[in-house]
C-alpha cells in the first residue's frame, strides 16, 4: 500500500440552536401541538359524556310510582347519594331514581301524600358523595381514555421523534445563529492561519458591514454573495465565521442540505424564512455551508428529488435579487465542488465574488500549527517546523486533528507535556489511521508485505524523479498492511509528466515485486493499481500528457459531473474512449516494466531492504539510506533535481 488515500476529519463546530420564528401558527413545537389536541379532545369527551350522562340518568322509576310504591309498603330500603336514589324493593329488586336537587327526600315523599307511618318502614340512608370513590366512579370513564390517548402520543414521539414531530415545524429554517455578543464563539482572522489573498478580499466585506453609509454614499454596489471554494478542511466555515466576527455582525448558518428534506415545498419556505430573519437582524451573514447540495446544475432531471432542489435554488435566487440596495445582508457561501454549481449562482449580483482557500503551504501550515498549539503545554524538543515540513498536502483541519492526537497521546502516558515524538506518531495516525498492533500477520505475510513496501521504496529510489523515501513500515494501519511513506523534497505547485510516470512505477513497484519473485499476485496491491490506473487516466484525459491523443482535456477537473451533464453524457466518441484506454494501458505497461528492470537489476538491495524490515518493521529514512549507499545507489538531493528539471 502506498499512501495517497488520506482520511479526512473536520471539526464540528458547536453552536447552540436558536428556536426560530417560523411561518406557522402560533401554537409552537410538538408540546403545543399536544395540548391544542388534547384539548379539543378533553371538550369533545365531556360533550358526549353529558349528552349520554342525560339519558342515562333518566331515572328507572319516575318519584311518583316510588311514592305509591312506599305506601303500598313494597319498598325495603333507599340509598341516597347526592340527588341520585337508588331503590331496594322488598322483593329483591332494585331501581334508581332521581329526587330534586335542593329538597330533601322525606318532605317530596310527604308532598307526594306518603304516610309518614308507611315512609318510617323505609330504611333511608345517605351518603356521602364527595368521597374518593364516588369521584373516581364518575371521572375514570372520562380520565382513562385521556391518560390513554396521552400515553398513546408519547409514546409516538418517542417513535418518530426525528421525522414525525418535524412535520409540525419544517416551515422553520433550522439555521444557527451566532450574535456578535457571544464571546465564547467568537471567531476573528487572528484564528484563521495563512490564507493571505483570501482574508484581503474579505477585509472589504468586513469593512462594508462595519461602516456601510461610507460605502453607499458614494454610490458603491457592495457584493451580495461571496463564494468560498476549496478542498474540504481548508477552513471555509472557519473564515465565513471569521468575517462576521471581524464585523460583530450576527451569523446565520445553515447547511445546504438542511434545505431539502421529505416534504415538498420545505426547502424554498426555509429559505424565506432565513432571510426574514436575517434582514431583521441586520447588518448580518447569511452562510450556507455545502451550497453544491442545492446549487447544483438544474433542469438535468435526474432523479426525483430534483424539483424540491430546483425550488430551493429559485427561492435563494429571488431572496437575492430581492434584496434592496441598502440592506445590509450579505451571503456568503462554501463549497469544494465549484465545477457543479448552477450558473445562475455565479451570475453578477449573486455570488460573483468568488474566493479560493488553497491547501496550506509549508509557512501556513506552521501557523496554523501554532494557532492550535496555543493552549496546550509542549516539552522543550518540539519544533514545530519540522512537523510542519513533514506535512505536505494536509488541511488545516488534518493539522488540527494531528495536534489533538498528540495531546491525547501524551494524556494516555500520563505525560504533562506533548513531545515531539507525539506529534510525529500523530502524522501517521492522520494519514492512516490508528496502528493495528493486534493485527498480526503470518510468517509469509510478513515476508510479503515486507518485499512489497521494499519494492515500493526500492523503485522509488532509483527513479530520478520520483520522491526520495521517508519511511517504510509493514505494521499495519487502517486499512494497510504496511506502508512507504515518501516525501518531496520541496513543495511544489506543479507536477511534471516524468514524475507522474516515475510515480506510477513506484506504486506498481509492490505488485511487480509480488508477480515476479514471489510468482503470485495477492489482494494487497488493489489500491496500488486503483491509484496508479487513475493517474495515468488523468494524464490521457485532463493533462494532454499522452503523445497520441496530443493536448485535449477530455474531463474536467472535477471529473465526470454526475448531475451536471446528465448521466452518460461523454463528451467523446466511442472511438476515442478506446483510445484512452490503449494510451492508459500503454502507460501501465511502460511503468510495469521499468518497474522490472529495477528489481532484476537491484534484487540484491531488495532483499536486504526486506530482511531489514522483517527484523525492525519499521526503517526511517536515515537506516534506509544507510542500506542504498551500502549498495552503491546514489542519494537525491535537492540540487541533484533541479539540475534534472
Ligand atoms: P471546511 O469548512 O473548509 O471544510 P473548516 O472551516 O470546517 O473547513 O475547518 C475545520 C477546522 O480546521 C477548523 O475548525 C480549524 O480548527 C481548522 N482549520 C482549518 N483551516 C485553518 C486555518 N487556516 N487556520 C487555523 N485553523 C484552521
Ligand atoms: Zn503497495
Ligand atoms: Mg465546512
């Protein structure tokens, strides 16, 4: 394996959710929305149950028949609770009955003519109706089914907490909002590391939000949207939050993709509503973090989602084109696919300033180093500038996360300090993730791997142009085996048509190694052959570095748009499709066998590199050295390139 895949990490930032107005009524949040129906539910129930609780209560015996009953002495005994009676006969049988409200028994019964000797042979007795009981009685039928229902809903949102309780506030625009008064979220360009060109361009924006009347008294248009494009972990989010603490204006943010969700109609209503909220907050940043999510091209139709898509790009572009001369808004953007945005994004008026973060160079990545050095407690050795020579082609956010390991490598061995050592482990663990000591490997594998990272490293230095070897190491990380770790000697912004072909030699080295002495080939090179068939693609089709097919770009950069240009969409012909392939063949085949040659011709080197690292596991670039000069290869110098060049 050779390392070229990397894995990135980026830090979430975490800022607290502000409820949002939304453009519903005004019963708020699912909690709301519970009461509202519960209690429509509660008015409904106690409707029925009167309505029943009338005819029920009609009484069984009308009060005159139970005073006749009383006289003619058929009657045992009355129990009376509140204006309810209920009735004993003496033959067993029992009836209710309902007397007046406010007179008592006895004095209707005398009304009615009942002899008081007849009425003394009733048994009469009251009782008490304000007991718990009784409440109980008349209340559960009521009660039950409400505790129910209630259980019932709960139970619900719990269920569908994600999606189902949304449906009452998806109108809201979800973004987070950041108030210049926040201090403990305050981001300034003191944060932001390198980046020169791209902070100057902002200082303008910074100095519009901060002073606007200078700027529109004398007649200037000040820039609505600003796009910030570059590869993911360059620090855009960082920057965006950075202008707007330059300025101490508020900071909306939203993430493209919070637009679009199930419903239709969502994305383009959250839209309005975030620039409602904005426009009352200004001066203020609108920030839309990933914008490709729905900035794509439109009118491909492909896939059904797109109309939802289309909808909330035509709403961002209305609020745009809305927005008057003097409101003081603007929208900024981010993005690491700029080829697949939508033209209409990038037209005059919208996101015509357009800003570009680079990966760090060597001086930025020192100070962004630094940057997050800041807080933590390093031991005498460390020299941060080694590190940063040793970091080619990491983000500002893959620097962040290697001072986080190193720190956390010292925490894990009790040390109070970070040392330099952690910080150097830590540029492995971030380019390949964590060592697998546990993953041990049989006696052939080893020898296997052991070969292969040394016809890797072998290649690599005998080629002219091809990167001098850092380190080699067959403990396996991640997803490798082992791994050959090569680093340019300078930094560079160009790459040359010889160094890709030495480069692809060097990553078929592992495989011509595997094929020819061990006459055999295994799973592990796969990703050599991926990476090595890829480049030598790129250079037929994006370079013009292929004689034959002379200095076309058939491909953009940004590789084939799926959405951009419709599926399947070529822009050469069959024919010519098989040309690339011939020519991307042809380069495989030349490199294979330069890769060859070097490994007949220097299998003694190979094999001494191999036992070196069957023994140590790990060689640097000092012992391996050691072992080329032993052997008689010369070493690169920087001098001895640029003569070559
Ligand atoms: P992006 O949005 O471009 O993917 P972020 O802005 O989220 O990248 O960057 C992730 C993290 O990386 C930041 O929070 C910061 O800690 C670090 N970082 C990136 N670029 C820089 C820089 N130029 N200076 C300091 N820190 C940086
Ligand atoms: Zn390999
Ligand atoms: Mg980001």
């Amino acid at each position: 394996m050779q390392m070229n895949d990397r894995f990135k990490k980026t830090k979430k930032i975490l800022i607290k959710k502000v409820p949002i107005k939304g453009s519903l009524p005004p019963v708020r949040g699912p909690l709301g929305q519970i009461f509202l129906s519960l209690i429509i539910f509660l008015l409904l129930v106690s409707a029925y149950s009167s309505l029943s609780g009338l005819s029920s209560k009609t009484s069984d015996v009308p009060l005159s028949e139970l005073a006749q009953d009383i006289t003619a002495g058929s009657v045992s005994g009355i129990v009376i609770s509140g204006d309810k009676l209920a009735i004993t006969y003496k033959d067993g049988e029992e009836k209710i009955s309902k007397k007046e409200t406010n007179t008592a028994l006895t004095t209707t019964l005398k009304n009615y003519d009942v002899p008081a000797d007849a009425l003394s042979e009733v048994k009469i007795e009251v009782k008490n109706d304000q007991g718990f009981l009784y409440w109980f009685s008349s209340l559960a039928p009521i009660i039950l089914p409400i505790l129910f229902i209630l259980f019932f809903l709960w139970f619900l949102s719990r269920q569908v907490k994600g999606a189902g309780m949304q449906a009452f506030t998806f109108g809201q625009s979800k973004a987070r909002m950041i108030s210049p008064g926040d201090l403990s979220q305050k981001v300034t360009f003191k944060d932001v590391a390198g980046s020169k060109e791209a902070k100057e361009e902002l200082r303008e924006i910074v100095d519009f939000l901060k002073n606007p009347k200078k700027f529109l008294d004398i007649g200037a248009r000040i820039p609505k949207g600003i796009l910030l494009m570059g590869a993911p972990g360059t620090g855009k989010t960082l920057l965006a939050r950075a202008v707007a603490g330059e300025a101490g204006v508020s900071f909306f943010s939203i993430s493209g993709s919070e637009f679009v969700e199930m419903f239709v109609g969502v994305g383009a209503s959250r839209v309005r509503d975030l620039f409602d909220l904005a426009k009352k907050a200004a001066p203020a940043i609108i920030f839309v973090d990933e914008i490709d999510a729905v900035g794509r091209v439109r009118g491909t139709g492909v896939g059904g989602g797109n109309d939802e898509r289309e909808q909330t790009l035509n709403q961002i572009l209305v609020e745009m084109d809305g927005f008057e001369p003097n409101e003081k808004v603007i929208v900024m953007a981010a993005t690491n696919r700029p080829d697949v945005l939508d033209p209409a994004l990038l037209r005059p008026g919208r996101f015509d300033r357009r800003v570009t973060l680079d990966l760090p160079d060597r001086k930025d990545r020192g100070e962004i180093l630094l940057i997050h050095a800041r807080k933590k407690p390093f031991a005498e050795d460390v020299n941060l500038s080694v590190i940063a020579e040793r970091t080619p082609g990491f983000s500002g956010a893959d620097l962040y996360s290697l001072m986080n390991e190193a720190a956390i490598l010292a925490a894990r061995e009790n040390r109070t300090t970070v040392a330099q050592f952690d910080l150097i482990r830590s540029i492995e663990k971030v380019m390949l993730g964590p060592e697998r000591q546990s993953h041990l490997l049989s006696e052939r594998e080893k020898e296997l791997t052991a070969y292969h990272e040394a016809g890797h490293a072998l290649v690599a230095s005998v080629l002219p142009y091809a990167d001098p070897v850092h380190k080699i190491s067959i403990i396996s990380r991640g997803r490798a085996l082992g791994f050959t770790m090569k680093l340019p000697l300078e930094e560079r912004k160009l790459q040359s048509k010889k160094e890709f072909l030495d480069d692809i030699a060097v990553g078929l080295g592992g495989y011509v190694v595997e094929k020819n002495i061990f006459e055999d080939v295994t799973t592990g090179p796969s990703n050599d052959l991926q990476v090595t068939t890829a480049l030598a693609r790129d250079m037929v089709t994006k370079y013009g570095m292929s004689e034959k097919m002379g200095p076309i770009a058939l491909e953009s950069s940004g590789g084939k748009p799926l959405f951009g240009t419709g599926v399947g969409d070529k822009d050469y012909s069959e024919q010519v499709g098989s040309q690339i392939d011939a020519e991307v063949s042809k380069i495989i085949n030349d490199a294979v066998r330069k890769a060859e040659k070097i490994i007949k011709d220097y299998r003694e080197v190979l094999d001494a590199i191999s036992k070196k690292l069957i023994e140590v596991e790990t060689i640097e670039q000092k012992e391996f050295e050691e072992i080329l000069v032993l052997h008689g290869i010369k070493l690169k110098k920087k001098k001895d390139i640029e003569h070559q060049k």
